[in-house]
C-alpha cells in the first residue's frame, strides 16, 4: 500500500501562496540540515561530557547507532529556531492587506506612508527588498527624535474607520511567565504608550515641523487607537478566553499589569478612564487636548482577528497549513 504525504519543499515555490511560502524557506533549511546529519557521520559530535550523561557509553551495541542518530537528529531540530519565532504574526500580517508585523513606535511614519514595504519588510526581512525599496527605508523624511521606542507584533489600520489596531501577541496563556505577562501591561510597553499620550512631548520631526504620537496618528487620519494583549490559544489547543487564561494562564498577572496602568492613568491630569471592564481586562480613554479615541486591553481567541481585521476569522484557521516534511525527513534522517 502506497502512502500519500504532503510536502511542501516539493513544490513549486513560485506558485505558493504567501501563506505556504512563510514555511517554504524555513523548512527547506531544516531539509538541508537533515541530508547533511543523514550522510555525514561528522555532522554531529558529541563532546566526553555529553556521551556520559546521554549514555552513550552504556547502551547495548545492537541500538547505539540507532540511538546515537536519535539524540544527533532531535537535537539539532529542537536547538533549530527554523522560522518558528514570528510564524503566526507572519501569518496573521499575511491575511489582511493592511496588516504588518513588528510595529515600532519609531518606524509609524514608515508604516502608514508605504505599508506595503513596511509589511514586505516584517515578512520577508530586509534580503526581500528590491534596492529601491532598501532606498525608500533610508531617505525617509520622517525622523525620531524621542527617548523610548517600543515595538509591538502585529498592527492594522482600518482605512473606513480611521482606526489603528496593535496587538502584542502571546501564543497560549501560559506563555511568557508571570513577569513576561506583567510587563507587557507595565512600563516596558504598554506603559511607555500611556506616557507619550499623557505628556503629548513631540517625538517625530519631518523636516522644520514635530509631532506627538497623537499629532502622528492625526496627521495620517487615525481617530481611533487601541492597544492590546492577544492571548490565541489554550492549552487545550482551543481558542483562549478569559476563563481559561484564569484557569490554566496568567490572568492574574495580567490583572496586576492592568491595575498597574490604570492607576498611570490616575495621576495623568490629560487622560481619563471613560469606561472600563475590569474582568476582561479593557478600558477606553479620553484625552483632554485631543479627539483621538484610545482603548486599551486583552483580548481572547477568536477576538483577536475580529478586532485585528473586523472580519470573523477563527484563530484555528491560522494552524490549518498540515505538512508531512518535518516528521518525515527527521524519521528518514534518524
């Protein structure tokens, strides 16, 4: 009996959708190293140290070369980062046109003057540019002049509600920790939004005229803004909510990150709450010197991609890519 496997490396990467090609190039690599450890011996060596602890020196000759290729081949793949890092920020970025990925406070003008470029940029890192594009990104008018950047995963603007949308993406609710949760919310990036907005300081220059981040987004037409932490999945594999980030996350560091920028918030003579949901963890904010509408908060699941993109994409949809290249060439390899 025959049996059917899907791989991706096998096919014609020119005619992958963008989807498939954010795993073309970080699998191929993976396949490469495979073929190196499955025909040289070399490939991996194991130092004294490690041939003790392994036990390689103690297991029965008839399964050492079967075991010394088990250790050798499942080391390297889990040492391997092969793209894994910002795949799902990559895919999110990949579903809606203005959608881009590692949003810098510094690089907003970029963003919302050539979002394209900014998003070819996130996805296929600087070596996908054409060297005019490079040259766009270095003659750029806009300059920073502030003192902390920040940068958050993934943003979009909604161009038939003047509305930006960032959101710091955790893949489970149990990821990160308790301190990697509470800083979010805290003065390593959350904090650092609320300060700007509070002080209204000028952070951006083009040419002889500055801006605030608020005098920014208005010049580019933004009405909205609105920050969040998205929290995709349970452990369970299912999209997450708050009752499962209480149940098996760290929902309580975010609380305390929330109460933490709430009471920021408090002391600020220029920002004030006008409506909060402190069990879902959101706020919406007023600003006494300007329009712009703000909301801050966590959002769960399939809540993610709605406020994202303002369509309804279930989160699963984001893993639907099944390819049989990795589990089959590492058991080839072994």
């Amino acid at each position: 009996m025959i049996a059917k496997r899907n791989l991706l490396c096998v096919k014609y990467k020119n005619r992958l959708e963008i989807g498939q090609i954010l795993l073309y190039e970080p699998y191929k690599n993976i396949l490469i190293n495979f073929k190196e450890l499955c025909i040289n011996v070399n490939a991996k060596d194991f130092d004294p140290v490690a041939k003790v602890y392994d036990g390689l020196l103690s297991v029965p000759v008839e399964i050492r070369e079967y075991y010394e290729a088990l250790l050798g081949v499942t080391s390297y793949y889990q040492h391997s980062q092969g793209g894994k890092g910002k795949y799902i920020e990559k895919k999110l970025s990949s579903y809606f046109e203005t959608c881009s990925l590692n949003i810098e406070i510094s690089k907003l003008p970029l963003w919302l003057e050539y979002p394209e470029l900014h998003k070819k940029k996130g996805i296929f890192t600087q070596q996908g540019l054409s060297q005019e594009e490079r040259r766009i990104f270095r003659t750029i008018e806009w300059d920073w002049i502030g003192d902390r950047d920040v940068s958050v995963d993934v943003g979009s603007t909604i161009k038939d509600e003047n509305a930006m949308v960032l959101i710091e993406i955790k893949n489970r609710v149990d990821t990160g920790g308790t301190a990697g949760r509470r800083e979010i919310w805290t003065s390593e990036k959350f904090g650092i939004f609320v300060r700007y907005l509070d002080s209204n300081k000028k952070i951006f220059r083009k040419k002889e005229k500055e801006f605030s981040f608020t005098e920014l987004l208005e010049y580019f037409g933004i009405r909205d803004f609105e920050l969040y932490i998205g929290v995709l999945f349970d452990k369970s594999d299912n999209p997450a909510t708050v009752e499962t980030d209480k149940a098996h996350g760290f929902y309580s560091s975010s609380k305390q990150g929330f109460e933490y920028l709430k009471n920021l918030i408090k002391q600020s003579s220029t920002i004030s709450i006008v409506k909060e949901d402190s069990k879902n963890l959101q706020m919406e904010l007023s600003l006494a010197y300007s329009h712009l509408k703000v909301k801050i908060g966590a959002v769960y699941g399939n809540d993610i991609t709605s406020i994202l993109f303002r369509k309804n994409l279930p989160v699963s949809d984001l893993l639907l890519l099944r390819y049989d290249d990795i589990w089959l060439s590492q058991l080839i390899t072994i």
